[in-house]
C-alpha cells in the first residue's frame, strides 16, 4: 500500500517520442524549426493593442493558434488563449508519437503542464472600470455582475488547470496529472515532474510542456514595472547575450512532448527522438526577481541534472540557455555555466532562442527542449539571435546569429524563474 | 522508504490553528459571512482571524511583497515549522524542499485602477493610455504580488531554503500535487526535508464576480468563498525518528488524476465530513485538501487510515491517504 516504500523506484528510461510547438515563428515545429536557424524572428510591432504611447512597442505574438479547438464539452469560449496553444502542441506532438495508431490505455497516459494563471480579460477590465464605484477607485462587483460582462466562460478561462483539463478531454487521457506555475520554468518543471512520473512507472507515457499568452497590454505594463522589458522599438531588441541588451521582449508559445518508457515506445513500434536522463532544480531562496549570486544556485541545477543522467560536465556539447536579454540574466547565467563546466565551458555550444520568439515565459523550458531534440536530430546547433556586441561577461560561445552544423550527443535545457525556482534538464540523443 | 508528518500549520476563518479549525468542526459552528468586508456582497465572504505575521518575520520589510494569499500561506508555514521542531541551525538548507499550491493569486484588475484613472479619466478606456507615466499609479510592489509562485520563493528566502521546490494550480486537488511531488522527492532522497503547503484567498471582487457569474457562489450559488492556507513539515520517517520528532501521521499514498477517480489504495478508513467542514471554513479553493487533511490530523482518532478526496472544477480528482500514529 505505502507508495513511497515500492523497491526499484525509477527503473525506467524515459524517451520521446514526439514533439509540438506553437510560438511566433509558426504553428508546428516544421514551420518553426526552419526559421530558428535560418536567424528569423517571430518579433513584431504590437498587435493586440495600440502601442505607440507606450515603452514596449514589439512583442513575440503567436498568430496561428487554433480558434475553435473542438475539445469534448468544452466550449471554446471556456479556453482562454493559452489553453488553445497547449491543445494544437499536445495534438502535433500526440500525432509524431503516432498515439491514435499504436495507442496506449488511457489510465496510463497523463498531462503535465506549466501555465501563467495570470490572466484578465481585456472586456471586463474595462467593463469593471466603467462600473466602478463612484466614490472611490474599486470595483462594484454588483454592479459588473449586472452589465453581463462576466459569462460562465470568463470562470473557467480565469482557472489556470483548464489548460491541463481541455488536453485531456482532448486527447481522452486519464493518468496522472501535474499542472504547475512557477513563472519561466513552470513548462521546465511539468517536463521534468513527468518525467519523474515515467521513470517511477506511475504512468507509462505523458504529454508535457505548457503555454503562455502574457503578450497583453496589463502583462506587458506589470513587467514594465520591473524594469525586465527592453524598451527597444525594433524587434532586433531581444539580443541575449549581446552587451547591448536592455531586457526581454514579450513572447507568446506552447509547447508538448511526449514523454514515455523506453518498453513502450519499443513496444509500440514508436520513433524514439530522444531520451529525458536528468532532472535538476534549486531554489534561489534570494530574491524574488535576481538571479542568485555569481549563480550559485542556477548552478547546482544544472549539476544535479547531471548527476542524474550520469553524464560527466565534458560530456555536454550543448545548452539551450534560459538566455532572457535582460543584463542580469545572461551574465549570471554564463557565471554559472563557468561554475559547472570549468574550462569545457568555453568549447560548448550555448544558445537562446529569446531573439526569435521572444520569452516565452511559463512556456519557455519546452520551446528550449524542443528545439534542442530537434537540433539533434538535424545536427544544427541553433543560433542566438542578434548577437553582435560582445559582452566581457558572456564570452562563451553562443552560436551567433545562424544555424551551425554540429553533432550533439548531450545537451541541458535551461530555465530559470522569477520566484526563485531553478530547473535544468539532461536530455541525451537517441542513436 | 515511508514519509512522516512532524508539522501542521493551518489558517483559516474556523481559526488560526488546526486545532482551532478541528474545535469548530466538531462544534458542527457554522461560518458567517464577513459582513466588515464593504467592497464584496457581504454574504459572499468569510475572512480569517486576525494575525501578526510581520512580527514573526526574519525579513519583516518583504511583507509588502505579500499578498494577503501569501500572508497566510506563510504564517501556516511557520506554524508547521514550528510544530515540527526542526532546527533551522542543524538543517542542510541545500536539501530543504518547497512544494506549494495556490488557484487565486495573480493580476487583481483593481490594483490597475489608480493608472486607469490617469489614462482612462473622461475618455474612452483604450489600453493605448496606459503607458508607463500611466502606470506609475499603481504600487510597483503589485507586480511581484501577482507572481503566483511568489509564496514558495518568499518562504524560501524567509527560511533560507535552496532544495527542491514547485508550485502547482489545479483547483482544489492542487495541495494534493504539491504533497505528492514532496514525498516523491523525499523519497527519491531529492531533498530531506519538506515544508509543503496550499493557500488562497477568495475575498477578492474579481474571484467574487468569476464564482457568482458561473452560479457557484452566492446570491447565485451556495458557496462562501473564504481563504486559508495549510501547511505540513514531512520527512522521511527514518529521519524523523532518529531525531526523536514527534510523528502525526505517514504519507502512504497520494493520488491525482486528470479525469474519472483518483485511485486510494482499497482501505475504509476515517474521512472528515466536507458537509460539516465546509461551512465551518468557507471554501478555501486551493487549500482545500490540504486543509482538510490538516484539520483531519486532528480528527479522526488515533492509529487510524484517512482518506481525504477533493474534486478540481476543471475534472481532476485527488485521493490522499494518511495513518495517523499511535
């Protein structure tokens, strides 16, 4: 009975065996996946809302995502934007792994998603300010419940598990289930919950990833605040790494994998794409919005992610950075990578994709474990964008600019969180 | 490997303790409506108890970081850990896991409202007003109060904690997440010890108006939306022992599924009535399962099986079974 006591705990490897993602590069990996190294950004002037009075101008919005998902009982008015990315992710990568062909029971197939549970609806933002009390600066609850501005969809697209809930209805799963925020590495932490899931047996395959659609007018002014957006005008301002950078640029994305024990895909006859092989993550326990100093605890992410996958700091040709733009995160992160790899930091690849999407933010650990297996499979390294002016603090090599043949056998997957939560994953490619 | 529970900290509007919470229960006290509260429908809500945290905080300046769901969710935390009577001097914080869950927190639309009066005042409201002088208005502590994530990191850096940490959002069977990830990790030996909670905070207008739209809270519905957060110590429970900690209950299985039932192991054992415990707290959100199986600890009688079960609004369904010590 007692779950915690079973013997031989984690005795199965965990491959993938299929990929989705949506970002502003394209809907699909083989849409995105062509740009990315080919240096294309998804960066453009604002959208959504008029932007000409504000500090932030650009932004990384997705603009190919499935308006009416056709999710069983569930209205498509019940899913906020986010919601409707991880469904066209979770499908594309339910599709490569060829689950509707060669399927596995639905009890043993579970969700793992990061989300933002942050979210306001542009009409009742404003439906609420023009009810207002009229003595003071607060809402009139009664009074905005009168004007019908909130439906029963405004309650379910406000709850952030939703995005998990229309992925299983779905895709008719009905495993174990994780849905996480831990900010920019929530999509980082439900990968690696799921894989912990695999490994241990609870359930013989997960989808995982997450998605973000914080590209909005009050998300963008709340990380204004901060002073984390670039207040550049042109989307070349996302430059990680780049000594001209002055902090991220908004992005929008979705992201899955399928994540399942090695038996099964053998099993079911399944292309094995790449194998999960660690898991790390820290706590900064610092400050709410810092990186932790000279990176200390970014660092030992990244170490037990190797310890797990029993891979040695020489061993890594590859790092898919959390690589934000923002003039802390980039230089700690470099610190950190100093701290692991010693002098082999400087002969591995590094790079972020932060230029051509923007941050992507909860979604961003699964756009950078995407890539990465792609970038294995084809034997391209991808780029960092808009690197040009070299930084004395990032001196590694971050694969500047374009694509680069290269063979990576090992690679990490960064992500690193306001809050303080810090994930790395080892994943390993399949030969 | 067995996982033991050596803390409990638990607020809520039954009271600021679990054993507070567990004397109303019994009582069969039902909660009334924070009828001080003027900006909400006066039926809606139920509020807790009034508590000095800034007093027991180490860094009493980052209170203005808190939201008052975090606010809770720390005053439990220090409760629990307290209660457990782990050494904060002895601890290996590199080790020391935060597992937390919450639904409610993240961007409140009337901490805008200052920067709406600036750009929106006599003219149609476009968000192309809101530009940064525009937002200049608006406390520019809000925005780390919106991270949802917020709790563990600040609990985190109150205690000085480095391990393992998460934060899950999934309604109700949230908590439940959060506890499972701590005991995998306590026993996949990822951390030693783990401070695990849940919390929420309901009387806001926005989780007023969403509930009472969707007919589930009142004048539409039934519920009393209220706040709480609960809070467990665990360790594994050979280390636990070595120390001599005084052990309230093993961890023997958590359970959350994404649809159908959760899956309890097949024992019959005591469960605490959510007839009677709903309307003694109001509806915690988040912080309804752990909260539950806090007050639960106090309960059922000793040497007995507890399962505690919660529902999610979007289909999942948790299952938590405990065995209280003897």
């Amino acid at each position: 009975m007692d779950q915690y006591g079973t013997a031989d705990r984690n005795r199965h490897r965990v491959v993938i065996t299929g990929l989705g993602l949506t970002t502003a590069l394209g809907r699909g990996l083989d849409t995105c996946w062509p740009k990315l190294i080919a240096g294309e950004s998804g960066i453009r002037p604002i959208s959504y809302f008029d932007s000409s009075e504000h500090a932030t101008k650009v932004s990384g919005e997705a603009r190919d995502v499935s308006r009416e998902p056709d999710v069983p009982d569930t209205p498509a008015s019940y899913m906020r934007r986010a919601c409707r990315m991880f469904v066209d992710a979770s499908q594309e990568a339910w599709r490569q792994a060829r689950l509707t062909e060669m399927p596995i029971s639905p009890d043993q197939i579970g969700i793992a998603a990061g989300t933002s549970t942050n979210y306001l609806d542009m009409r009742l933002v404003k439906a609420a300010w023009e009810t207002r009390r009229p003595d003071m600066l607060r809402t009139d609850p009664e009074r905005l419940l009168a004007s019908g501005a909130a439906d029963e969809g405004h309650f379910y697209r406000r709850q952030g598990d939703m995005i998990g809930a229309a992925a299983v209805r779905k895709l008719g799963v009905r495993g174990p289930v994780f849905l996480t925020d831990t900010a920019c590495s929530a999509s980082a932490h439900a990968i690696g919950l799921a894989y912990q899931a695999v490994r241990r047996g609870k359930a013989r395959a997960m989808i995982a990833g997450g998605a973000a659609a914080l590209a909005r007018p009050l998300s963008i002014l709340a990380f204004a605040l901060l002073g984390a957006l670039s207040r550049g005008e042109t989307p070349d301002c996302a430059r990680p790494f780049d000594k001209k950078r002055d902090g991220f640029v908004m992005g929008e994305g979705g992201g899955a994998i399928v994540l399942e024990t090695l038996e099964s895909a053998r099993e079911r006859g399944a292309s094995i794409l790449a194998e999960i092989c660690g898991f790390g993550c820290a706590t900064s326990g610092h400050n709410l919005t810092d990186p932790s100093p000279a990176g200390r605890w970014e660092a030992q992410a990244m170490s037990l992610a190797l310890a797990e996958g029993r891979m040695t700091p020489e061993q890594i040709d590859y790092i898919a950075a959390h690589g934000t733009s923002t003039p802390k995160n980039d230089a700690n992160e470099t610190q950190a990578i100093k701290t692991v790899f010693g002098p082999h930091a400087y002969r591995l690849m590094v790079s972020s994709n932060k230029g051509h999407i923007g941050h992507t933010i909860s979604a961003a650990g699964v756009c950078n474990v995407v890539f990465t297996v792609r970038a294995m499979i084809e034997g391209v390294a991808p780029p960092t964008l808009n690197l040009r002016n070299p930084d004395p603090e990032c001196d590694l090599d971050y694969v500047p600019n374009l694509g680069r043949a290269a063979k990576i056998r090992t690679a990490l997957c960064n992500a690193f969180a306001f809050g303080g939560q810090n994930v790395s994953l080892a994943v390993r490619a399949w030969e | 490997v067995s996982i033991a529970i050596t803390g409990v900290g638990l607020i809520t509007p039954a009271g600021l303790t679990a054993r507070e919470n567990a004397e109303r229960i019994r009582s069969g006290v039902n909660m009334q409506p924070d009828r001080s509260n003027k900006s909400l429908n006066c039926e809606s809500f139920a509020r807790a108890g009034q508590f000095d945290l800034e007093r027991r905080l180490r860094y009493p300046k980052n209170i203005k970081f808190m939201s008052r769901a975090v606010q809770l969710a720390m005053y439990a935390a220090l409760d629990a850990l307290d209660a457990s009577g782990v050494s904060m001097d002895s601890v290996d914080r590199a080790r020391f896991g935060v597992h937390t869950a919450c639904g409610e927190t993240g961007l409140e639309n009337e901490e805008f409202f200052g920067a709406y009066s600036l750009a929106w005042q006599d003219r149609e409201p476009d968000f192309k007003y809101l530009s940064l002088r525009a937002s200049k208005m608006v406390d520019p502590y809000f925005s780390l109060r919106t991270l949802t994530n917020a709790g563990s990191g600040l609990i985190a850096m109150e205690l000085g904690l480095h391990g393992t940490s998460c934060h899950f959002i999934h309604g109700e069977t949230s908590g439940a997440q959060a506890l499972e990830a701590a005991c995998e990790d306590l026993a996949d030996r990822r951390c030693d010890v783990a401070l695990c909670g849940a919390y929420d905070h309901l009387g806001t207008a926005a989780a007023y108006v969403a509930y009472a739209a969707s007919g589930f809270a009142r004048p539409r519905g039934e519920l009393l939306l209220g706040e709480g957060a609960a809070f467990l110590v665990l360790e594994r429970t050979e280390d636990a022992h070595s120390r001599a900690a005084c052990i309230q209950a093993e961890v023997l299985s958590v359970d959350v599924r994404a649809g159908g039932s959760a899956a309890p192991p097949d024992v019959t054992g005591f469960s605490v009535d959510r007839g009677a415990y709903r309307p003694s707290t109001g509806y915690l959100g988040a912080a309804t399962a752990l909260a539950e199986l806090a007050a639960g600890l106090e309960l059922a009688p000793r040497a007995a099986l507890a399962t505690f079960r919660s529902e999610g609004w979007c289909g999942s369904a948790a299952a938590i079974t405990v065995r209280l010590t003897d």
